[in-house]
C-alpha cells in the first residue's frame, strides 16, 4: 500500500514514520526546498509525548530536550505568583510520560533521522501540491511543475493554510483573532543573572500574556508575548518585529520579563488565526491531519500534541478497518470530540489570561491561587484529560 504525505511538518513527518513502521511505502512531499523549522520552541506534553515514545523518537531528542520542574503562573506586572506547581517529578508518575520542550528543529530533525532507518520513503522537496483527484481505486496528486503521483491514502498535514483542505471544503482565508505573538529566542548566559526566570512560566494582563520556556536542553529562552493588535497582521513565522514596539507592549511588567525582553536580538511578530471546526477531514482515501484539520490557538500549547495523537489515531484504525475510506471516516469520528474540546478550551485560556476586570481577576486567580495553597492537587487533576489520554 501506497501513501502520500501532503506537508512535512510535525504532523506529517510524524504520520510518515507510523505509516513506514507498518509496512506503507510513503512519499513526503514538502513545498519549502529544506526540511527545517523555523527558531521556536514547542512544548510536547505526556499525551504527544507517548506517540513520540512509540515512534521511537524520543532517544533522539534525549540531548535537546528540557522538562520544566515547575509551571507557574504570574500576574505581569507585579510578577507576584498566581500557583507554581511541580511538573517534572508528576508528568511521568501521574499521565504516563514527560512533559517536554524543545526547539522544534530538533525535533522535526529527529523525526526526520528515524525516518531514515526506513526505505520504503521517500521525501520530495521544493515540491508543492495543489490539487489531488480521486480515482476508482487510488487517489492522484498535482505538484507545480512536476509529474502526478497517486497511492491509495493521501494525507493532507499541509498546516492552517492547507491546499487539501481548501479543495475539500471550499478554499477560504483563515480568519484573523485580533492578536498577534511575539517570538525570540535567547542564551541564558546573555541574561541579568538576578533576574532570570527560574521555572517555565505564563505571565498574565490585560489583553496580553506571556508565555517563557527553554530549549536547547534548557540553555536557551524561549520567548512568546501575545498581545491585541486591531489592526491585522500577516500570519508569519519569520515577519520581522520592532524591539521598540515589543519593550513597549510589556512596559513595567515584571523585571524578569524586562530582563529576557531587553536581551532580546532577532525578533519576530505573526498574526495568530483561526478557523471554525470542520464538519469532516475526509473525502474518499484522503483525510486531513493536524493544522490541516484543526488549527488551535496556541494558548493551551496543544496544536502538536494534538498532531501527534492523530497520527496515532489514524494508524490504529487504518489497522484496524476493512477499507481505506471507512478507516479515515472512524479516524475522523473518533478524534472531532476531543479536538473540537481543545479548541475551544484554547480560545477560553486566552480570554482567561487576559481578563482585564478587576473582579474577574480577583474571583478567577483568587480561586486559583486558594487552590494552590489548600489543594494544589487539584491543579494537576485538571490537566488530567488531556495529559492522560493514551492515543
Ligand atoms: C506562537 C505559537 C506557539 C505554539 N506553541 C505550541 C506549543 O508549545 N505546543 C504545541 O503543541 N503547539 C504549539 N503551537 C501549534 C503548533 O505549532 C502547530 O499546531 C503544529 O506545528 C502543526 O503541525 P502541522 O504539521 O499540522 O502543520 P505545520 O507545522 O504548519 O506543517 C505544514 C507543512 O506543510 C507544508 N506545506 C504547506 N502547504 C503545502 C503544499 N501545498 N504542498 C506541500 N507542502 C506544503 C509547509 O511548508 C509545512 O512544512 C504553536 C503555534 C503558534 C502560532
């Protein structure tokens, strides 16, 4: 059995390699002329953590990863803490695997290192698709300027802007949330030694947040500040940032933040977007995965994770269906509930950490850090459902 991978990002190279170790020849096929992501980190939790654990990546990201001992929350401007609750020493106890973060260069690098054990695939650069037709018994892609291929499963993981997607339903723009990240990087050693973030942290304030993790085994900051912008700004990874306009949005914060924000160099800004849930992610023997299916914001930092759950999800039941087309129909089924949940709960963290009344503050960060101080368990059983969840 044949299958074509639309997309060589998290979701698709992950989806390659479950697809290689079943026995599927494979063909990748990536638009950009290089297979490297773009300097930001990514945090994976238990429940991607166990699909990469499956695949066998997770020995090769061993040197680059960092696990936070601790996930806290702030208010920004006064840095004074919300909760601090420990997570290195109760992700594997508690969901089953480690809660990580690292550069997503290493880990695409990784996946694309396991891949490599296998020759039954293949990976195209510089080749974008545009189109895919089904046929009687097999599915066929258009790639600019390059011969059709066809197999019997199209995969479309081509991300928020998908191609696939756009011809199954309908090409639209995604639409802008009227918020827009921040995004630097930047070594430890270049920080104010008294000032330095000591755990992972999520600082909150009005119609803004932070958000700061380490990569690069932990020697690197990794640095995400979501602010409101009304006006819109292009969905980008690489569009260039002001210093200026950056040290404004976060002016009297606390002094840690100002510590990471004025070591800061090449800065980035992108719009973040969105689109409403689909009512399917299949036609025929093709089926969308990851961003392609369902993009989230990033304030639950799920949109990998939950890529990875789909490649284990979409194995499962290609293994377990009579046909390729009722397999991806039962993929489908299963993973829109938990998808759509996350979502959703993604657009109401951001609203939650940008609370701007007073006593909206007061009930819900009051409550949070009661809890933290009474019952700090409870904070970890919240996470249960989604951290826990085995694909
Ligand atoms: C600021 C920010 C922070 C985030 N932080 C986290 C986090 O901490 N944890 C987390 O889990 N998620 C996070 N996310 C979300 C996460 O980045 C995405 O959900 C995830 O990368 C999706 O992977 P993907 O493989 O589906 O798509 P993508 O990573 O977008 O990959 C799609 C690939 O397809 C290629 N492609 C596109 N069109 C074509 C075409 N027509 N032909 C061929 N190739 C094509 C692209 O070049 C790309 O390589 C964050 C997102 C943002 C914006």
């Amino acid at each position: 059995m044949k299958a074509l991978v639309v997309g060589a990002g998290i979701g698709g190279l992950s989806a390659a390699l479950a697809l290689a170790k079943s026995g599927w020849a494979v063909t990748v096929f990536e638009k950009s002329t290089t297979i490297k992501e773009i300097g930001a980190g990514v945090q994976i939790s238990p429940n991607g953590m166990k699909v990469l654990n499956s695949l066998g990546v997770t020995p090769l990201i061993e040197n680059s990863l960092y696990e936070p001992k601790h996930l806290e929350v702030r208010f920004g401007r006064s840095g004074r803490k919300v909760f601090s609750v420990p997570f290195k020493e109760v992700a594997l106890k508690r969901w089953g695997a480690r809660y990580i973060q690292i550069h997503r260069n290493d880990l695409i690098q990784a996946l694309l290192t396991a891949l490599k054990n296998y020759n039954n695939v293949q990976i195209i650069t510089g080749a974008t698709v545009e189109s895919y037709l089904n046929g009687s018994s097999t599915v066929s892609i258009n790639i600019t300027n390059q011969k059709s291929e066809c197999g019997d499963l199209l995969i479309g993981a081509d991300g928020l802007n998908s191609a696939i997607r756009g011809q199954m339903h309908g090409s639209s723009s995604p639409t802008y949330t009227g918020y827009a990240a921040w995004r630097f990087t930047v070594p430890e050693k270049l920080l104010n030694q008294n000032t330095t973030p000591v755990n992972s942290c999520v600082w909150v304030g009005e119609d803004k947040h932070i958000v700061v993790t380490r990569i690069n085994s932990g020697k690197t900051i990794n640095f995400v500040g979501v602010v409101k912008r009304e006006s819109l700004i292009k969905e980008s990874w690489n569009l260039k940032g002001a210093k200026e306009a950056l040290t404004k949005d976060f002016k009297n914060w606390d002094p840690v933040v100002e510590n990471i924000i004025s070591s800061s160099d090449k800065i980035f800004l992108g719009g973040l977007y969105n689109r409403a849930p689909l009512k399917s992610w299949t036609d025929n023997k093709t089926v969308l995965v990851g961003d392609a299916a369902h993009p989230m914001l990033p304030s639950m930092a799920q949109g990998a994770s939950q890529a990875l759950e789909d490649t284990s999800a979409l194995i499962n039941c290609l293994k377990e269906g009579s046909t390729i087309e009722s397999s991806i129909k039962k993929f489908f089924l299963h993973r829109n509930s938990r998808v759509s949940k996350i979502q959703t709960r993604s657009r109401d963290n951001l609203n939650l950490f940008h609370l701007n009344k007073i006593h909206k503050k007061i009930l819900y960060y009051g409550g949070l850090w009661l809890l933290n101080q009474t019952y700090p368990e409870l904070i970890h059983r919240k996470q249960d459902w989604i951290y826990s969840y085995n694909p």
